[in-house]
C-alpha cells in the first residue's frame, strides 16, 4: 500500500519533520490531502474513520471532510480532503500522521 500526504505550503524539513522558524501562517493553506491504495472498501472506510477521527481531536470548528473512493486494478483508492478553519490546525493534522 502507498499514501501520501500533500504538504502545505510551509517550509518543511523532511530530516525532522519541523517547520522553518520564518514560516508565515496566513491561513491560506487550511486543507490536508490524503491518499492510500486498500484491497478492498471495507479497508478503506476503516481508514476512513481513523482519519476523521484524528481531525475531529484537531478541529475547532467542524472539519469538511470529502471522501472519494476511486477503483482500481487491485482495490480502490481512498482520497480525501480534509479542510480546517485555521492553517495551524491543518499542519497539527498533518504532523500527527507522521
């Protein structure tokens, strides 16, 4: 299985897993992508779930969450957006999945 997490626009330093200290949050940057191949639905909600549920602990305000299920020669693929109220909470998001 492969994911993959687009990254927001913010200076990352893939050694560490940090954020540059000149980083500017201007909350034009509120929606986490994320990407994974499952052998089955079933999977795939499963991981669904675990993932809203982590954006549910971050969000201070309801987080939209878009779920679409594509299929695939060997399964289907699971992507979703996750889009937050502030830049912060995305990038909490995001680094707690590391």
């Amino acid at each position: 299985m492969t994911d993959a997490i687009n990254k927001c626009s913010a200076n990352e330093t893939a050694a560490c897993c940090c954020v540059d200290v000149g980083t500017v949050m201007d909350n034009t940057d509120c929606t986490a992508s994320w990407s994974q191949a499952f052998s089955d639905r079933q999977q795939a909600e499963a991981m669904l779930a675990t993932l809203t549920e982590k954006a549910r602990a971050v969000e201070s305000e309801p987080c939209d969450v878009q779920a679409r299920f594509t299929p695939e020669a060997e399964g289907i693929r699971l992507n979703v957006d996750f889009t937050f109220a502030c830049q912060a909470e995305t990038l909490i998001f995001q680094l707690g999945l590391r």
